[in-house]
C-alpha cells in the first residue's frame, strides 16, 4: 500500500468511516480474503471504488468498523492473482483472466470477484469483439455486439456509437443511422462529443435533421451554444445553404465574390442559396488521420524496462510499431496499467479517435512515472485537444504543461493556426492577420493555406494592394486554381 493515500481518498474514507458510526468491540470481523478487494483498490488511489468496497463490508459485517486511517488495513494482500488477472485482461487474453479468476475463487472460498472487475472483463472483451467486427465491416456482428452489451454506447465510448452508426449505414440503414446520432445528443452532455456528432450525422441528415440536432445540441450544452451554431452554420455552409444563425455581415470568400451571411428567418431555417463558404476550418488546422505520432524516443527508454515479463505492453507496444492502431486500442481496453495507458492514448490519435486520446492522456499526465512520460504524454494530450478544435482549452493547458521547445514551438503554432482561422470567420480580420503574422514568426514557415486567407483578410479590409502583393507571390511559387481566382478578384 502507499506510504500516502490522496488527500481525496483520505476524506472520503474519512466521511464514510464517520457516517458509519462507531461499533464498540466488533463481533465479527472481515477475514484477510475479505479485505483482499480493498486493499487492492487502495493500491491502485481508485477513490470511487474503495467507497463502493468499504460499503459492501459494511454491510456483510454490520460490527465492524474500518479504521480511521485506512492505512492501518495493510497487511497479507491474500491472492496474489489480482494484478495478473487484471493483466490478462489488459493483454486481451479473456479466456485466461476467466480461467484464473476461477481458479482463485477455489483457492481462497473467501474471495469473490469484485464486481467492477468482472464488468471491466466483459466489457473489454465486447470492445475488442466490436472492434474487430468494425475493422472488418462484418455490420450485423457489430450491431449485434453493442446490443447485447449497453455499457459499449457510453459518453465514454462515443466512439462506438459513430461506429455503430457507420455500421447502419453501410446496410442502406439510414434512418436507425440518423436514430443513434440523435441518441448521443440526447444522452451527453460534452461539447466535443456533441460538435463531432453533428459533424458525423451530417453526412446523412437533411438540413431540418441538422437543425433538429443543433437545437437538441444546444439544450444539452447551453455554455457551448455559440459553438454549436458556427458547427450547424459551418455545416450548412458546406452544402451552399444560407447560415442559420449568421450575423448578416459582408464578406469576400475564397472564390474571390462577395457573399451576404443572411440572419435566421422566423421558421428557424432559411431558403437554399448558393453561397459559397470560408475553407472550413478542419481542411487548414488538423492533421490528416494517417499523421503517425509515436512516444519520443526518450519516453520510449524509459518505459523499456518494463517490457520483460509484461506480455500485455510488449503486444501493445507490436501493435503501435506496426501501425495497427485498431489491435493495439483492444488490446489496451480497460487496462489500470498506466504504460498501457499512455501507449493507448498514442493509438487512439493516430486512429483518428481523439476523445478516447485526450482520456487516455490525462491519466497518463496525472499518474505519469517519470517526468520523460508526463512531458510526451502533455504534448499527446494537447494534439489530441487540437484535433478537436479544443483551441482555448488547449492554450490553457499549454501554458503550464512540461513541453520540449520543439514541442511548445509546434502546439502554439496550432493555437495560433486556429485562433487565425476563427478569427477570419468571425470576420474579424484585423486578429486574423494578427494571429497569421504571429504564426509565421514563432514557426518560420510561411503556410500557403494561411497567407491566402491572410491576402483575403486584407482584401476584405480594403487593402487591396497589401492583398494582391501576397496573392502574386504565392501565384509566382506555385500557380493553382486557388491563386488565379485570388488574383482575378477585381
């Protein structure tokens, strides 16, 4: 047991030894076998569940009271199968972890499974089954997984339901499709589980479905309205139908012609237009899905030494070297391993799965075992924010995370990237060029992408010659559509 339990442990085992009340001399007590669980939990700093363990030997032992320190429990761990049956479970070995959970059952008659360890098994084992059936398009396998499993389409795992809804859809399913995207708005509660729904659902939803989905956004998020509403009118854009919630202003697009962004009619949703948006903001400052991250070379040193005899990181760790990030994210489901986790984190970015990398990598910062681990497993995390448009949050995070300069110069060159974007769609063009400017200056790289929308930024502002100055630069290095319909705005 650690020499020091959280200050959060300490008060919650403090407040229910408390609300138990004191026993006098206890009549029965739990046996070594009994505080076997617990300890385990203690072992591992999981708050939720030594509360959750404490109340179930309350009630099996009514005379007993647990110390005050809980500290004072240590003593023989009972069976040592614990750690390994939680392994296998990492490892992905389910039949083994079964196997031996039965086998320590009979060894200690005590002892049963804690309940939370026998869900962690089936649910894990459904994601990798899922998973696999994903990866290799068997639809009706998948569908039938995430049925008999609820626990799959969690907040948590709203991966699964984008999965699952991609499964519908290949079976000509559109409206069930359309039915498990509406079920996510309605469940949960965080913005970039909500703006990547909206995002997902677009694909199949009519502009009324859309509307729908933004307004149930909304309702479910109200702190994130205004992002909500520039996702729904982004979207709208993108099928050259007027901006639902737009402000009315004047702009120059990238086609190089002048566009009104028309107000919100009285039914909520205005007639098809023709009109032509800004480059949407994920096309200039996220990286494509096949971008490869790997762990630093030096984060890589120091986890090496727990390669030996730990069958469940090795396979992981195959798994990444190889680019298979679908096998690797099975075989690190579930896993309290922090290694695993870390290294699972790496897998869900370079999967394209960055809510499950931004969870991942938060544990890996706040349980990190060296200092070479907190600083990669920080700069994966703020990738992984950025990939969702976490622009803000990144920046705050950024400002106090351990990063390498490579690191820090390459996050905030993407703050600055899609502080710059936003600012031009917000048309506030002034910060836009601002932001660009900066951006160039901390890189040393000028982005093409972001001059011609800085040559546009000031096109808009009337400094039409500033604007063509660039335009025929970048025409000068690389003639393009982009830059002969720049250079033809008249």
């Amino acid at each position: 047991m650690p020499a020091d339990l959280t200050p959060g442990l300490r008060a919650a085992a403090l407040a229910l030894v408390l609300s138990l009340g004191a026993a006098g001399a206890a009549a029965q007590e739990p046996s070594e076998s009994d505080l076997q669980a617990l300890r385990f939990y203690l072992e591992q700093d999981n708050e939720e569940a030594v509360t959750s363990e404490l109340r179930r030997l309350q009630r099996a032992f009514p005379d007993w009271t647990p110390p005050e320190d809980l500290e004072d429990l240590s003593g023989p761990a009972g069976p040592d199968s614990i750690d390994r049956i939680y392994a296998l479970i990492a490892d992905g070995d389910y039949e083994g972890a079964r196997q031996l959970i039965d086998e320590t059952d009979r060894a200690f008659p005590d002892w049963s499974p804690p309940a939370d360890m026998l869900t962690l098994l089936s649910v894990s084992e459904a994601q990798s089954e899922f998973d696999a059936a994903v990866a290799a398009d068997r639809a009706e396998t998948a569908i039938g997984i995430a049925r008999g499993v609820p626990a799959l389409l969690s907040c948590e795992r709203a991966n699964n339901a984008w999965e699952l809804a991609r499964m519908h859809l290949s079976l000509g399913e559109t409206d069930r499709a359309l039915s498990i995207y509406r079920s996510v708005l309605r469940t949960c509660t965080a913005p970039d589980i909500l703006v990547a729904t909206l995002e997902k659902a677009e694909a199949v939803a009519t502009l009324s479905e859309l509307a729908e989905f933004s307004d149930i956004a909304q309702a479910q998020a109200p702190e994130a309205t205004a992002r909500l509403r520039r996702t729904e009118d982004r979207l709208r854009a993108g099928r050259q139908a007027e901006p639902r919630w737009g402000n009315g202003e004047r702009r120059i697009d990238l086609d190089g012609e002048a566009t009104e962004a028309q107000r919100p009619t009285a039914g909520g949703t205005g007639p098809e237009t023709s009109l032509r948006p800004v480059d949407r903001p994920d096309t200039l400052t996220r990286r494509p899905a096949s971008a490869r991250r790997t762990p630093a070379p030096e984060t890589t040193a120091a986890t090496g030494a727990s390669r030996a005899g730990s069958g469940s990181l090795t396979g992981i760790e195959a798994a990444a070297e190889r680019g298979d990030w679908t096998q690797c994210l099975a075989l690190s489901a579930g896993s309290s391993n922090i290694r695993v986790i870390y290294q699972r984190g790496w897998c869900a970015y370079n999967a394209d799965r960055p809510m499950e990398a931004v969870a991942a990598f938060r544990q890996a910062v706040e349980r990190a075992p060296s200092a070479e681990v907190r600083t990669d497993a920080s700069f994966g995390l703020l990738l992984a924010m950025l990939q969702l448009d976490m622009t803000e949050q990144a920046a705050r995070v950024a400002a106090s995370a351990p990063l390498r300069q490579a690191q820090r110069i390459e996050i905030e060159g993407q703050i600055l990237n899609q502080r710059g974007v936003r600012a031009y769609q917000r048309r506030d063009f002034a910060r836009a060029i601002a932001f660009f400017e900066e951006h160039e200056r901390l890189t040393g790289v000028t982005r093409r992408d972001l001059a011609l929308l800085k040559g546009y930024a000031l096109l808009n502002l009337g400094e039409r010659s500033a604007a063509r100055e660039i335009f025929l630069d970048l025409h000068s290095q690389l003639a393009t559509p982009e830059t002969r319909r720049a250079l033809s705005v008249p």
